[in-house]
C-alpha cells in the first residue's frame, strides 16, 4: 500500500470512483449526493499536489483531496492551522478496508509537516453510520449546522446541515 499525489493521467479514475461513490451514497444514504465534479477544479487540485490516491498492487484503492483553507464551510472557526479532507471515494474492489483510519493517521504526519495544529472534514446530512464511523477513526464530532452562505460551494452543499469533524494534534 502506498499514498502519494494523484497525476493528471489519474483525472478519469478519479472521475470514475466519483461516480460509483455517488451511486453508492443514493443507496447507502439518498437525498444529499455528490454532485458532478467540474473538470478544471480536479486538474487544478491535482496540479496543486492537493489530490491523493492510496493504491495497492497497481491500482487506486482510494482518493481524497486536501485544503489548506475552509473558511466558507468553517465560518468563524477557520483558524489557517488546519488542513481540510475532501471527498474521500473507495475504489468498490478495496471496500471494507478502513481507509478512513489510514487517511486519518497519514494526516496527522502530513499535517505536521506542514506545521498544522488540526485535521478536519465534514459531511453533509445527519447520516449517524457515517458520523459513527468518522468517530471511530479518531476524528471529534463537533455538532451539525447549516452554512450561513453556500454561494459558490459545490451543489451538495446548498442548503444542507453540514456536520463537521476534527482532530487536534
């Protein structure tokens, strides 16, 4: 198993476990699903080193990006100390793996690389398995809310309860 950035060549893998995660959630969790992800926002993620993939004998098992900042969805909490997981999505072949937790502990020594004091992510909706499961992998619930203005976020967002998580280093 290894992490490491994804490549622009990674872009329709990415795109495709995008779309099985999507599928997923609208039977795992229907009403607050993915929506479909602009081109240009993933190539610029990925050419800002900010996309990641885990992958195992050859293949991407898992990607997730990262910001470095998230003040419309962190509000008044966003503190420039934190590095922010987004869309993590499992390749269906390699589900079953708790590659929350593997994310979650190769954070925290990004994250103290990059002289971070916090990880944290968020989900919309109250989806108390996922919430459960995110608890169970290290990171502190830390309430649910609606976003005081969604403009300019992805879809699933827009008038959506927003749970949020962290871990403190």
């Amino acid at each position: 198993m290894t992490i490491m950035n994804s490549t622009v060549a990674d872009i329709p893998e990415i795109f495709r476990l995008y779309k099985l995660a999507t599928d997923y959630q609208k039977i795992t969790f229907p009403g607050n699903l993915w929506p479909e992800f602009d081109q240009d926002f993933i190539k610029t993620e990925v050419l800002e080193n900010r996309q990641f993939k885990l992958v195992i004998d050859d293949q991407i098992a898992c990607i997730w990006a990262i910001t470095y900042n998230d003040v419309q969805i962190w509000e008044e909490k966003e503190n420039d100390d934190s590095i922010y997981l987004h869309r993590i999505a499992t390749n269906p072949d390699f589900r079953g793996n708790n590659f929350v937790q593997i994310i979650a502990n190769w954070s925290k020594a990004f994250a103290k690389e990059e002289h971070k004091k916090f990880i944290r992510m968020d989900t919309c909706g109250q989806n108390d398995r996922l919430i459960n499961h995110y608890k169970n992998c290290g990171f502190n619930f830390l309430g649910m809310k609606k976003l005081k203005n969604s403009a300019g976020l992805q879809a699933h967002y827009q008038d959506a309860d927003v749970c949020y998580f962290e871990i403190q280093l």
